[in-house]
C-alpha cells in the first residue's frame, strides 16, 4: 500500500484526486489538507510514501520548498494548475499509476 500525502490550492482539484486516489487499490490516502505551512507540518507527522502538491500561482513554491527542507527524503509530485487538452488530461492517472509501477523517483 502507497500511502499518498495531498496539499491543494484549489478545492475542486483536491476532492476529485482524493477520490481518485481512493478507488485505486494500491494507494491509501494517508492526509489531505490546503496548501500552506499546515500541509508541512500534517506531511512530516503522518509520514506518507509520496506528497501531491497542486499549485496555482508562483508563490506555493514556497511551500514545495518547506516540504524539501523539513522531509527532505519524501518524493514531491508537484501538478501546477492549469489548461490542458482533453487528451492530456485523460494519460494524467495513468502516468500518476506509472510511476508507482516503476518505482521511479521523481526529484
């Protein structure tokens, strides 16, 4: 089981991949929060496999930031908010499953 930590800027994206994240058999969503100092705090106490953070302005980097000083072994998957093509969007939990299945780092 992937215990999967989830930071959100926008409240709509956070609730559909925590349902997502839910219906897969191998992910446990361990923690969901709105993005902030919270979210480092929430993260480093539950002490998840992987942290999602959903950005939308140049600013959350700060926050991905915290999260690499205070848990600098956790695996970040940063999705920065935006427009895509219906085709894209459709690979996103495909890929997200991916990288799960090869095990590959991502930072």
């Amino acid at each position: 089981m992937i215990r999967v930590f989830v930071a959100f800027d926008d409240a709509v994206f956070g609730q559909r991949l925590f349902e997502y994240l839910n219906e897969q058999p191998d992910f446990q969503v361990c923690g969901i929060v709105e993005l902030g100092d919270e979210a480092v705090r929430e993260a480093s106490a539950r002490r998840p496999d992987i942290a999602i953070l959903e950005m939308s302005s140049i600013d959350d980097l700060v926050v991905a930031n915290a999260f690499q000083r205070r848990i600098p072994d956790l695996p970040l998957l940063v999705v920065v908010a935006g427009s895509c093509s219906t085709a894209d969007a459709s690979l996103g939990p495909v890929c997200f499953s991916e990288y799960f299945q090869r095990g590959q780092r991502i930072c």
